[in-house]
C-alpha cells in the first residue's frame, strides 16, 4: 500500500499502538539480517507509517499527549538510524528501503511529539520532515514527499512564530529552515512546478541575514542545488529546440546559477579545494549561460569571458594547467571572444593559450586545426597560429605526424593568402624553422607538400601570374624536401624557370635553371627554351645536342624544339634539332624507322639548299653538312631490306643533289672539289635508284647519270688546275688520284653507253658526244709530259676540260636559267643564246693555236695531240656551226665553220675534205 493511500478505518490510540508494535517486532529482525531486498519489509513499513500517521491525527484531536507517544518517538529514532545503516550498504534497491524507513520513522516520530513542541523539538522534526521529503521526491513518490513536506511547513511556520530574543538556536533555526526551502525547491522543480520552485530559491537567497549564519558546508550544499537546477535548464536549452538553443531557458538558467554564485562568493575557497571546485564550476556555468543568450544582451558576452577570466585566474598551472577541463575553459573563452568579434591579438592570444596547454593526440589537434578553419577571414591571425602550433610540436617534440600536418595546412592556408610575397615568406620562414631544429620530413608527407606547391604554383601559372607561379615553385626547392632526393629539386627549378621564362626574365630564369645537373634531358630542354627567347642560336644548339645524350631522353622534346624552331622561323636551329632528332633514330631496327629516317632526311636536306641559296650562307658547313646527309641517305637506301619502299625518296633526293649541283656551278667560286662531291652523291643515289626504281625507269635518267659522273671528274680537273697555277710542285701521288678519278668516270660512262641499247637517238646522240678517247690523253705519264711539253699540255688540259664542262655542265644551268626566264617573263635572248658559244669558240681557238705550233710534234712515233681529239675537235665545230646556221645566226656560224676549216689541215685528208661541200652533219 502506497503512503498516503487507503484511508484507515477509524481506530483507538491503542488499537494503533497495537497494532504499529506488531509489525515493528515482525520488521525490525529482517532489518538486522540485513533482508533488505524483501518487499514485505518495504509494504509492512509504509503501512507503520500510515498507521503512525493516524495515531498522530487522533492526538492531535484530542490535544493530549499520550502515553504511548513516548514508545512511538523512540521506535521513530531507531528506524530512522537503521535507514542509515541501510544506506552505507548502496545496495540497487536500498534506496527504496532507506525512504521507507525515513518515512516510517518520521511519522512515528511526529507521533511522538509533544502537542505544543518547544524550539528544539520543531528545529528536529523540520530536518527530520526535509530529509525524509526529499529521499521520497528524488525517489518520484511526489504524493508522499507533498504530504510529508506539507507537514514540515507548519513546523517551519510554528518555529517562525517562536521568539528567540537571546539568538541562542537562530543559527540552527536558519540551517533548518533553509534546508526545508531547499528541499521544497529540489521537490517543486522535480514536479515540473518551476514557479514554486522559484519562489523557494528566492525565500532562500533573499534573506541575507538567514545565509551568513549558515556554515561553509550549508552553502555548498544550497550552492550545489542552485547550480543543478541551472545546469538542467542549460541542457534543455539544446534539448527542446532543433535549430538553435532557447535564450528565454538561458536567461533562466542564468538567473540560478546567478543565486548559486551570490551564495558561495563571500567564501574563501582557498583554502577548501571542494569550495573552489564549485565557484570554478557556477563560474563555468554561468559563462556558459551568458554565451547562450549573447545575441539578446551582447554584453552577456562580456560578462561571460570575465566569468571564464576568473575561473582560469584559480588554476593551478603547476597541477592542472593540462586537465582536459580547464583546457575546455580555454575553449570556451576562445568561443566568446570569437562571438564579440574581438581583434586578431585577443584572438590569437586565447588560441596560444590553448596551444600552450595541449596535451598532443590526433584528436586534439584534428580540433585545433578544425578551429583554425573556422578563423579563415582571419588570415594572418591562422597563418600565426598555426605557426605557433608547429613550433610548439617541434619544441614540445610532438610526434612526426604532427609537423607534418601542420606544415599541409600551412601550405594549404597560405596559398589562401590574397598578399602573395606575405604567403611566400611564411612559408620559407616555416620550413627554416623545420631545419634548424633539423626536422627529418620523411618522404612520403614531404610528397604531399611538393604536390601542393605544385599544384597552387601551376594555378597561377595557368592564370598568368608568372612570377606567382615562380616562387611557388622555388618553394618546393627548399633544402626541408631534401628526402625527395635532387630529381624533385630539378623538377621545382625548371618549373620556377618556365615560369620567369613566359614573364620574359630571361635573365632571372637562366640563373634558375643553371642550378639543375646539366646531366638531365629536361633541363638541357628548359636551357634550350631559355636561350631561343634569348635568340642565344649557338647555346640552344648546344642544350639540343647535351639534351639527346642526357638521361632521360624523350623524342618529344626533340619535336617540341624542332616545332619552336620553326615557327620562329630559325631555319639553321631547326638544321641542328632534325639533325639531332635523325640521330635519335636507330633506323635499322624495322621498316617503320627506315621510312621515318629517310623523310627526316629529306627534311633536312631541303632545309639546307634553303639555307645554301641565302646571302652570306657559311657554305664550308652547309656543303659539309648536305654531303653528310647525302651519304646517310645512301646509306639508309643500301641498307634497307626492302629498297624498292624507298624509291620515291631516292628519286627526290638525286634531282635536288644534282640540281644543287648545278645550281652551284653558277653561284660559288673556287669550290670545284665540294660541286664535284654533290655531283658524286647524286650519280650514287641515281645509281640507286635505276637498280630498285619499281618502274621502268626513263632513258633520260641515263643521261643524268652520265652528266653527273662525267661533270664530277670536270670540276675535279679544273680544281686540279687551279692547285696547278698556285703551287710550283705537285706531288705525283695527285696526279695519280685525278686520273683514277677521271678513268673511273669514262669507264661508267662506257658502261652506260654499252647497256643502254633501247635509247632513242637523240639520247645516244647526246652520251656520245662525250669523249671517251680522252680516256688515253689522260693516262700519259704526268711526270714525262710536264717535263717534255708543259705548255702544250696545260693548253690541251684547259681546252678539254673547259669544252666538256661547256657542253654537260653550262648547258644544263643555262636550261634552268631559261625555264627560269621563261616563267617570270624575264628573258634576253641575245644573251642567252650567245652565253655558252663564246666561251667555248675561245678555247677552240686556243686549241688551233697549239695545233699551228705543235701540230706535228710527236712522243716517239705517236702524235703528242692524238689524231681522234683533232677528229672530234673538227666534228664539235663543224656541227656547232651548222647549229647556228639552222638557228640564222650567220655571223657565227662563219665563225665556227672557219674554225672548222683550219682545223682540217690537221687531220689527214683534211685539205680535200675541206675544199668539197661538207654533209649536214660529221660524225662524232
């Protein structure tokens, strides 16, 4: 049966006495076998109780005291000490046993009272009333605690009306009055009856005089449930609303955590740690509170940070500096001066505060550098702090974990920063601090900042902020990345130099790019850039020859250079990266290599009768250089398994030779070796290309195969001439090699002349004009001649040569020069037709006159001018005149067809022959 339940029939004193002894004697051994946990015992006490409580109705009736009153109180005092008892054994469910026995006891005991009680008597029953009222309320028995608390407010009423003139119990009246209200107030607030429970607290902090008298401990007490009460509202605070906390509920809680305060505050508290511990914590509160309803009062804010000021002034740095509770005032100050807007020094002042006490953990950390994001509009104030926070780590020797997240975030914060050489410096300030407490950054966190540095450096660069761009990259060329080893340096050098570069600071990227190893490909490519945009030709050729023989090497670098090269338009650049590029390529591995080779050929071999037809062309280099290719290509056709794939190319290239060489018979001087080694080149790639040609090849191929053998063996006579007319003395060994030359000549023109039987007659006409008996001129003893007739031959030797270059060489370039004239509409006819026959009537002449003085001059029995030269020295005039005749040149035609006429004295027969009507033509 619940206290307060079933109302007990009508009953005499004794009959309740009666009965309240029996169950007391069948209770009271349960209690001393410490039988707690049977619920007989909690049922037999609440009826003792309600029994009691009738006995106490029907004295109070009758206005007597009992006899049995004495009795009742006594077992009222035992019961209530054996709730004590039953308390210090903390059992799960002793605390319903302890508020039956409070409840029983006090009812017997009021039982027991005097029906007028004096002071003493009304200052017990009141505790004993709060006490048992509160052990019911914090239990949730609101009925029992109501009624039992409603009692105990006549008591506190009848002791109110008690004069106490000598003050001898105002002490103990003010200690038991202020537990009762306290204890209304705890019951009124577990009700949900807030106002009353007001009220209560009110009555209690209004009296001043009624506080001063209580004790230390008293005030703790009240000071606790006070602060309880406050807490609780702060809670629901956060509780009851989704969005945002109520500040009507923290003005509330302000106000009792406000009494709880004005309680304790008079006390010293230093020397009752307990004491102290509970300001510290209405202080924290209260700050709490006034942060909470800052935005309705701002200065709460205020008001809250001088709370916090205050409980942080109490700490003992020597004990509790590090305690993750004062270092959660700390947060809570930054909080408030965060809300107030306070400037950067307050700010960074209470994030040092935390920085200094922080006992290092991922998690703590992960809420430092979380906090600091939330202060990003104060960007110096983060930048300082969280360099605070990274010398703290490498003094306070923080785990490597550690310094390495700070520095990312540093990194990260920085590249924020809208003041770019203020970022810039706090970073290298930063990394100098790493290395000189010499900070070993381990790889892998170092590769993370490098890609950061890289990745804000080339954000910038792509924006166009070049020199931004520059120094982001210089960063990650600090000595702090020294684990990444000198390939992550180089790769920060060069990109900091490209960038210098497109801001056109040539000057300042040269420098940068100079403290790369010269031994990799990528820097001798950044070098080469460097010197182009410096127009320095001769050191960017330099950077593309170290760059193919560097590591690393990478044909792409080759085709970027040659694609600069040419849309700059530097033709002799571009020479030297395709031929840089051509000797990458190893053209023997497979068909794919060979073609590719061949055009690269091709490419350059254009590119340099380009550069040969430009004024002052340095021609020793550029011959030496279209020589060389030539060769190569040559060499590539003779290599190729399948030649006949390349047959288009070798086509190409043997009319440029031979066109070049041409060309050159008109515009160079004194270069006879270098035109007859191109005419060489050419012979050799015609050669080639007659034996694979994957088509019938056209007779007049022959007739360039012939000219170009025999033109190379005519400009090496006439270089020989030349050597002739500037040394006195000649060793014999030359005139060995030049006649070899010339035989090795004569024999494949023979050899073309034999093979080629399906010419027409034209063609034939025209190989067979040259002569092949020179063949026996040319092989007389060198030594013998020059001794015996030197002139003669010098004579014989300039007219040969000079008619044969005449007949092969000038007519080919004057045809050029005429299809030339032709298309641009530029043409003189006169001096064209008369450009090749005056020279060569000059050197006829010089032969007649060496015919009229040495004509019958003989080597032994033999002619020293052999009679088939004065044949076809007879026939070449004679058919020259007939040309010019056809032609109504008549004025030379005279000329030749005199000519003709005294050359025939020297031959037999000549002087008949010379005096009948000649044919149309001679044969040659």
């Amino acid at each position: 049966m619940s206290p307060g339940g079933k109302k007990n029939r009508a009953r005499s004193p004794q009959e309740l006495y009666d009965e309240i002894r029996e169950l007391l004697i069948k209770t009271k051994p349960k209690l001393k076998d410490a039988t707690t946990k049977d619920e007989t015992i909690t049922r037999d006490l609440h009826k003792i109780a309600s029994l009691a409580q009738a006995f106490t109705e029907q004295r109070l009736k009758s206005n007597k005291k009992s006899q049995l009153s004495d009795f009742l109180d006594q077992e009222g005092v035992s019961l209530w000490n054996a709730s004590g008892v039953v308390r210090q054994g903390s059992a799960p469910d002793s605390r319903v046993v302890v508020a039956a026995l409070r409840l029983a006891g006090f009812r017997l005991m009021e039982a027991g009272l005097e029906p007028k009680p004096d002071t003493e008597a009304l200052l017990h029953i009141l505790q004993i009333a709060s006490k048992t009222g509160a052990t019911l309320s914090e239990l949730g028995h609101n009925d029992a605690a109501s009624s039992v608390l409603g009692c105990a407010a006549k008591y506190e009423e009848a002791l109110r009306n008690i004069d106490d003139p000598s003050g001898t119990n105002q002490q103990a009246r003010a200690c038991v009055t202020t537990v009762y209200l306290s204890t209304r107030m705890e019951a009124a607030w577990r009700e949900g009856n807030e106002g009353l429970a007001a009220f209560m607290a009110d009555k209690i902090t209004e009296n001043d005089g009624r506080l001063v008298l209580l004790s230390n401990h008293d005030r703790e007490t009240l000071a606790t449930k006070l602060l309880d009460i406050g807490k609780s509202l702060l809670r629901s605070c956060y509780q009851d609303s989704k969005s945002a906390p109520e500040e009507g509920k923290a003005n509330e809680a302000i106000r009792w955590m406000q009494k709880a305060f004005s309680v304790i505050e008079p006390l010293d508290c230093a020397t009752n740690a307990e004491l102290a511990e509970l300001k510290r914590s209405v202080l924290r509160s209260l700050a709490r509170g006034y942060f909470l309803s800052s935005s309705q009062d701002p200065e709460n804010l205020i008001r809250a940070e001088t709370a916090l000021e205050e409980v942080i002034a109490t700490i003992d740095p020597s004990v509790n500096n590090v305690s993750s509770e004062y270092q959660q005032l700390r947060w809570m100050k930054l909080a408030v001066i965060k809300r107030r807007k306070a400037g950067d020094t307050v700010l960074l002042q209470a994030l040092q505060a935390i920085i200094d006490n922080l006992t290092y953990s991922e998690s703590n950390l992960t809420d430092v550098l979380q906090e600091l994001r939330t202060l990003s509009q104060y960007h110096q104030l983060v930048t300082s702090a969280t360099q605070y926070c990274l010398h703290r780590a490498l003094q306070c020797s923080w785990s490597t974990d550690a310094v390495e997240r700070l520095l990312i975030s540093l990194i990260f914060h920085c590249s924020k920063d809208d003041k770019h050489d203020r970022a810039i410096q706090d970073l290298h300030t930063s990394f100098k601090e790493v290395c000189d407490v010499e900070f070993e950054l381990l790889k892998a966190p170092a590769t993370a900042c490098i890609t950061l540095l890289w990745q804000y450096g080339d954000r910038h660069y792509h924006a166009g902020r070049w020199k931004e761009a520059a120094d982001w990259f210089s960063c990650g060329t600090h000595s702090i990345f020294t684990s990444l080893g000198p390939v992550s340096s180089s790769k920060c050098f060069r990109k900091a130099a490209l960038a210098h570069l497109k801001r056109k600071d040539y000057a300042h990227a040269g420098s940068i790019i100079r403290r790369c190893p010269d031994t990799e490909a990528t820097t001798q490519y950044v070098t080469f850039l460097i010197a182009v945009y410096q127009g320095l030709e001769d050191e960017a050729i330099k950077s593309i020859r170290n760059m193919v023989h560097a590591v690393n090497f990478d044909r792409k670098m080759i085709l970027l250079a040659c694609r600069l090269a040419h849309d700059l338009d530097m033709k002799n650049l571009l020479l030297n990266v395709l031929k840089a590029l051509l000797e990458t390529m190893n053209f023997r591995e497979n068909v794919e290599n060979i073609t590719e080779a061949m055009t690269l050929v091709r490419c350059i071999i254009r590119l340099i009768v380009k550069l040969l037809g430009e004024p002052a062309a340095d021609l020793d280099r550029l011959v030496a250089a279209l020589l060389h290719h030539l060769k190569i290509a040559a060499t590539v056709a003779e290599s190729c398994e399948q030649p006949a794939m390349l047959a288009r190319d070798v086509s190409w290239l043997w009319r440029t030779a031979y066109n070049c060489a041409i060309q050159a018979c008109s515009d160079w001087e004194d270069r006879e070796d270098q035109i007859s080694d191109i005419f060489d080149a050419a012979r050799r790639l015609l050669e080639l290309y007659t034996l694979h040609a994957t088509v019938d090849v056209d007779q007049a191929i022959y007739i360039y195969l012939v000219n170009a053998s025999f033109a190379s063996a005519s400009g090496r006579v006439m270089s020989f001439r030349r050597l002739r007319s500037q040394t006195e003395a000649i060793e014999s060994e030359k005139y060995r090699d030049l006649f070899n030359e010339i035989n090795q000549s004569l024999q494949r023109i023979g050899k073309v002349l034999r093979e080629e039987k399906d010419a027409s007659r034209s063609d034939r006409d025209s190989l067979e004009t040259i002569p092949l008996s020179a063949h026996d001129f040319f092989n007389v003893t060198p030594s013998g001649r020059t001794k015996t007739v030197p002139y003669t031959v010098d004579i014989i030797f300039d007219f040969t040569i000079k008619l044969i270059l005449a007949k092969l060489v000038l007519f080919a370039a004057l045809e050029a020069t005429l299809h030339a004239c032709l298309s641009r509409g530029h043409f003189s006819l006169e001096k064209f037709a008369r450009a090749d026959r005056s020279k060569a009537i000059g050197y006829v002449d010089q032969a007649i006159a060496v015919l009229e003085e040495h004509g019958d001059a003989r080597d032994g029995g033999d002619l020293l001018y052999p009679l088939d030269e004065r044949q076809w020295l007879l026939s070449t005039a004679y058919n020259t005149g007939l040309e010019c005749l056809h032609a109504s040149m008549v004025d030379e035609a005279k000329r030749w067809f005199e000519c003709s006429t005294i050359i025939c004295r020297f031959v037999p027969d000549g002087r008949q022959r010379a005096e009948k009507r000649p044919p149309s033509t001679l044969p040659d």
